[in-house]
C-alpha cells in the first residue's frame, strides 16, 4: 500500500513523535540473544514511573502470578521477556498518548479500552488456532489503530472532518480518511511503527487490518487483527471513534476457525479478561 500522498504529507511533520528513548533500549536488547535479563531490568530502571508502571501492570490481575512481585528483574524471570517487551512498550506509547486536545468526536480512553479489547482478542484468537507468539499479536491488537492518535495529532482539523463524514454518511472512519485524505490511519500507523523499528510482522499486521487479503506475507496476523477489531465492536466495549461494523473478510473469518458458539464463550471470557487487564490503562494519570 505504497501511497506516497501519505508519505509525503508525514515527512513535512517536523516534530514526529519518536518512541521514547528507554521503550526503544528495551526494544534493542530483548532482540539480542546475548542481552541478560539483569541488563534489561537496569535499563527498565532508568525510568522509575516507567518501573513503577510495569511492576503494577505485572501484579494485575490479568497475569494472575500468585505472589507480589516486586523487582523488574523478578517480572522478566517469571513473566518472560515477550510479556515484559509489550508492558514496556504498551506503558509507554499509552503513556505518551493518553492525553489529548479537546475533541469530542474522539475519546482517547475509549479508543485505548478499544484498543486493549483488540489486543486481548487477538492473542486469545492466536492461541486458539495455535500460534506460538501470541504476545506479539497482543501488541498487534493494541497498536491496530495507532495511526488515528497520529492523524488526530498533526491533521487535527481534518481528522475532525473525516470524523464528522463518519457520522454523517454512516461510513467507518477508514473509509471517510479515504475520502477527506486519500488515505487512512491503517498506513499512517504503520509507517511510523515501522521507524519506530517495531516488527516487520506486527508493523504488516496494523498496515494491513482493514484488509487482510491485500497482504501477502501477513495475511494470518493482520487476519487475526481484522477479526479481532470486528469483535470489539460486537462486545461494545469502547471504541475506535466509529460504531459501524465494518464488513468482515470472509477469507479472513474462515482463517480463525471461530463458530459462533465459540464466539460467544469467547466473547464472555474476554470480558472478564478486559476487566483484569486495565491495570494497563493508565488509571495514575495523576502524574503527569
Ligand atoms: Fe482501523
Ligand atoms: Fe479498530
């Protein structure tokens, strides 16, 4: 999805938001085999909100590890190191864009509980059709949308365009970014999480959501996403900016092998899990 009015119009973006310095140290030693977990819980450590943070959202519920845990270092032993890559990286972009100007069209806390519902559903769908990183399609899940907080951001006034467009004409915003940009948050959020050196595959995964059969090499993650992303909608828990159930790929919907009765357990799972897994959105937005 080469679409060079896209990158013409993010390069002329002098103050592009960069992933902030520790994420991306983290990011760097959890892909070096050498790298020991005493080197990443140092670096963890450079930023004690960011510590702090990590340490309440491995306590949570959701892990549900039976005894406190009280050291970084502690939380990459018994957490494992993909667990503790997607707290950090996931604290730290929600961090940074949990905050926004006034825009009642969008309202980042239900586009973040949107936005955790998606990577929730994401790694339960990968572990039931048997995929073996289904950390990573957490994050996947959680980053889907990632290019609205960008357009919201830089293209403000046109995004409160596409927004209005949305409601107006009953379209899903993608297709009312196309219509006001000529393009959609799909790809402004995969190019910057690609310079931001995230994973090929997630970075192929969020490009390609909205429409998982124009990937080649990624249709199963970014067909798990588009499912995963249709499901929020049917659960009703937050929201993307839009309420329109987008139309499901067949081929994509076939790939996660779900009937509807397993749907619907799943649906009651995950809400439970949503409800464990908050710990994740900032409640402390006391501090900054
Ligand atoms: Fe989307
Ligand atoms: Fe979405």
């Amino acid at each position: 999805m080469e679409n060079q009015e896209l990158k013409k119009r993010l390069s002329r973006i002098k103050n592009l938001p960069t992933l902030p310095i520790v994420a991306s140290n983290v990011i760097k030693l959890t892909q070096n085999p050498d790298s020991t977990a005493f080197e990443i819980a140092e670096a963890i450590s450079k930023d004690q909100s960011l510590a702090t943070k990590v340490l309440k959202t491995a306590n949570s519920a959701y892990y549900g590890f039976p005894r406190q845990i009280t050291t970084v270092n502690y939380a990459i032993v018994v957490l494992g190191l993909n667990n503790i890559k997607n707290i950090v990286l996931s604290t730290s972009i929600i961090q940074r864009f949990s905050k926004s100007d006034e825009n009642a069209l969008f309202d980042r806390n239900d586009f973040w509980k949107h936005s955790l519902l998606c990577g929730i559903i994401s790694k339960k769908i990968s572990e039931h059709i048997g995929i073996t990183n289904s950390e990573e399609m957490f994050m996947c899940g959680l980053l889907h949308d990632f290019g609205k907080l960008i357009l919201d951001s830089f293209f403000h006034d046109e995004f409160i365009m596409a927004l209005q467009l949305s409601k107006e004409k009953n379209i899903t915003i993608s297709q009312a970014e196309n219509d006001i940009f000529g393009f959609d948050h799909s790809g402004v959020g995969a190019l910057l999480l690609g310079k931001w050196s995230l994973p090929p595959s997630l970075v192929k995964a969020v490009e390609f959501h909205h429409s998982p059969i124009e990937s080649l090499n990624a249709f199963r993650t970014a067909s798990i996403v588009h499912v995963a992303d249709y499901l929020c909608r049917r659960i009703g828990i937050g929201s993307g900016g839009d309420n329109i159930m987008p139309v499901l790929n067949k081929k994509a919907f076939e790939l996660v092998d779900l009937s509807s009765n397993q749907i619907k357990q799943m649906s009651l799972q995950i809400t439970k899990e949503f409800k464990k897994a908050t710990e994740f959105l900032d409640e402390g937005e006391e501090d900054k």
